[in-house]
C-alpha cells in the first residue's frame, strides 16, 4: 500500500553521512564507501520504520510523516520528512525540500493536498501551505538561531546529497536554506 525509498535515496544517506563526517573534519570510515551497509541503511530508514510501525511518536516534533496521493498513479505514498521549525502555539510544521521542486512528495502536494499528517503523538488531516520567499527566509533565519550546530552543516550537506541549491552559492546556511522550497502543515481549523 504505501510506497517508500528507492536506490537513489540509499545512495543519497551514504552521501549524506560523508559529508557530516567530511563537515567535523573526521576521516570516512570505509563502510561509507560506495552504498550504504546494512548497518547504515537501517540507521538512515529508521524515522520512516519507526512511523510504518507506529513508533514515529518517539522521534518527537523534529519529523513529520506525510501521506498524499501519487500525482500520476493516485495511489497513497507516505513520505517522513525532517521538521525545521515546529510553532507549538499553531502546531504548525515546516519542511524544507531539499531537492527542490523535483522531490515527488512536493510535485505531488502541488496537484493534490497532503491527506494525513502524523507528528509527534498527533495525527490530523493537514491544513498546508506553500511558503512564500519572504516567509522561507524567516523560516531559514529561525532554524539557524535555534539550531546553530545544524545550520553550520548547512553548506556542506546540502551540496553533497545533490539537494537542489544554486551553483556557485555561498556558505551562508540562511542563504542556502531560503533558496529551497517549504511547506508548512498545520491542523484544519
């Protein structure tokens, strides 16, 4: 019933782990070489297990699973993505698209709206909204003063897991962070 991961993304997590080994200055351990062991496959996969088996509440409000409709099949597709900024007055979410306009879940929320979101112990039928440049900023200004350890990550991730950022950008997280695509969630009113 629901679809999730592809070979893409296994070799995008082993991507992912070198660049945070590479952005703390340590040496690559060889089992990041090349695909992902079954070690690191399993640590990558864990937010997306975790909510397939009804443990996502664990993870907190720092990931959200989002179920919509396939663009081109109609079938449900569960996607689990990262929270930058969580507003506990609005319970309102933002994600980040990290590949930009290309990323499925995104091209499929801009044809149909999300159907279900399940964050942290709730689960609610979204209410969701494309930020607007002005709002991404802000959203990306916020992120970097609440999570400066993360955002100085920022410029070396992004570029290594081929996220969508513009060539020849600078190392500026907020710049970096503001030129993506976001989607905030928040319950139906």
């Amino acid at each position: 019933m629901w679809r999730t991961g592809s070979g893409r993304e296994e070799w995008y997590a082993s991507v992912r782990a070198a660049a945070t080994f590479s952005a703390i200055g340590a040496p690559l351990p060889s089992f990041i070489m090349g695909r992902p062991s079954r070690v690191l496959k399993v640590v990558f996969d864990a937010p997306t297990v975790l909510y397939r088996i009804g443990f996502g509440w664990t993870l907190g409000k720092r990931f959200l699973a989002v179920t919509h409709r396939g663009r081109k099949t109609g079938q449900l597709r569960e996607t689990v993505l990262e929270v930058i900024l969580f507003d506990p007055d609005s319970k309102e979410s933002v994600v980040v698209s990290a590949y930009g306009t290309r990323a499925d879940w995104y091209r499929n929320l801009l044809v149909l709206p999300a159907l279900r979101v399940r964050t942290g112990r709730m689960d609610y039928a979204p209410e969701q909204r494309f930020l607007t440049p002005e709002e991404t900023r802000e959203a990306a200004i916020e992120f970097s003063r609440r999570h400066p350890w993360e955002a100085r990550l920022v410029p070396r991730v992004l570029p290594a897991i081929g996220a969508a950022v513009p060539k020849h950008s600078d190392s500026d997280p907020v710049d970096l962070l503001a030129s993506l695509p976001m989607v905030a969630f928040r319950p139906e009113t």
